[in-house]
C-alpha cells in the first residue's frame, strides 16, 4: 500500500473525504479485493462490524475478540462503528451482473443481530451499487451489503479503505493501521 499512496489519496479523493465527512480523518483499514472471472464466490447479507487493532488487551466495551494468521480483530462499542466511513475505488466496471455490492438503506445505525439481518434479508428491497471504473462508492460499514457470484466471468477488483475520527488507543497501540497523523488537512 505504501507505493501507492500518492495514486489512491490524489486531490480529488481528498477532497471527497474533506468535504464529504470532515477533517481529522485517518485510515484504519485498507482492503484490496479481487474476484477474478474464474474464481468465483458470494458475500452473504452483514454488516463491517470488527476492526483490526495492533494486540488484544481487555478494555471495557470492546467484545468478540479474534486472531486469525496473526491479524487480531475486535467489536468495539457502537460509537466507534458510528465514526467509521468506506470508500471503495472501482478497477473495473460493476454491476449485478459481476458481483456489485447490494445494500439495505438506512440500516447502518446499529449492530444487528443474525435474526435481525434475517429478518431485513428477506423483509427489505435491496440496491444495487453499479459503479464505473475509476469511481468511489462511499458507505457506512454498518450498512447491511453482500455481493452476488460473477454471471458473467468479468473481473471485479476494488480497493477497500476504511477512515474514522477516533483514535481507539485505550490501553494498547489502537488500530492496526492506523497512522498517527490524519490524511486530509491539505
């Protein structure tokens, strides 16, 4: 991620994140997906919900820790989730017909529980995200999403950035990748 720093955070991405969501910003997360052709899977209906952090150390509020291949994971209070935002650039076209996401509106408020995202599964009309190549698509991670299986054995490839405004330093290093300075103040 780093050599490509100065090609993700040009001005216009910048200026998206400065205006769209303030100043103070900082990366937490960044993801890069790719669903070739040939490989093919799905994302059944959830919600972003654990955050990456440096080392487990109990801190009160925070729940359901995991360490997967060295990664440690974490369920923070609500507040943390609340101050999160994702940006997803596009590398290819996406459509319904090569995984987009899908999302339910309006259900990034709070965590769900598996029979709530049941029920909001089959009880709510879901969006489709068609992006074009080169585009953001911007979201709450809490926002209930999944992504379909390719019909139609085109590439989809996504750069996955997730930012928040709260440090979680409380009583160990914070975030995994989190960078101490925020990224916008230009």
């Amino acid at each position: 991620m780093p050599n490509l720093k100065q090609h993700i955070f040009n001005e216009n991405l910048c200026k998206i994140i400065r205006e769209g969501f303030g100043e103070g910003y900082f990366l937490t997360k960044a993801i890069y997906f790719d669903k070739p052709p040939k490989s093919n899977w799905y994302v059944t209906w959830q919600q972003d919900v654990p955050i990456n952090v440096v080392e487990k150390k109990e801190v009160n509020g925070f729940s359901g820790w995991t360490n997967k291949a060295g990664l440690v994971s974490v369920r923070p209070p609500l507040e943390y989730l609340q101050s999160v935002f994702t940006v997803r650039i596009h590398l290819e076209n996406t459509d319904e017909k090569n995984g987009a996401l899908k999302v339910i509106p309006k259900t990034h408020f709070n965590i769900l529980s598996d029979a709530e995202i049941a029920e909001l599964r089959d009880s709510s009309e879901s969006k489709c995200c068609k992006v074009q190549k080169g585009g953001v698509h911007l979201m709450k991670p809490l926002t209930l999403h999944a992504s379909s299986k390719t019909l139609n054995e085109k590439h989809r490839r996504v750069i996955h950035l997730e930012f928040n405004n709260r440090s979680c330093r409380q009583g160990w290093d914070g975030w995994s990748e989190e960078r101490c300075e925020p990224l916008f103040m230009k």
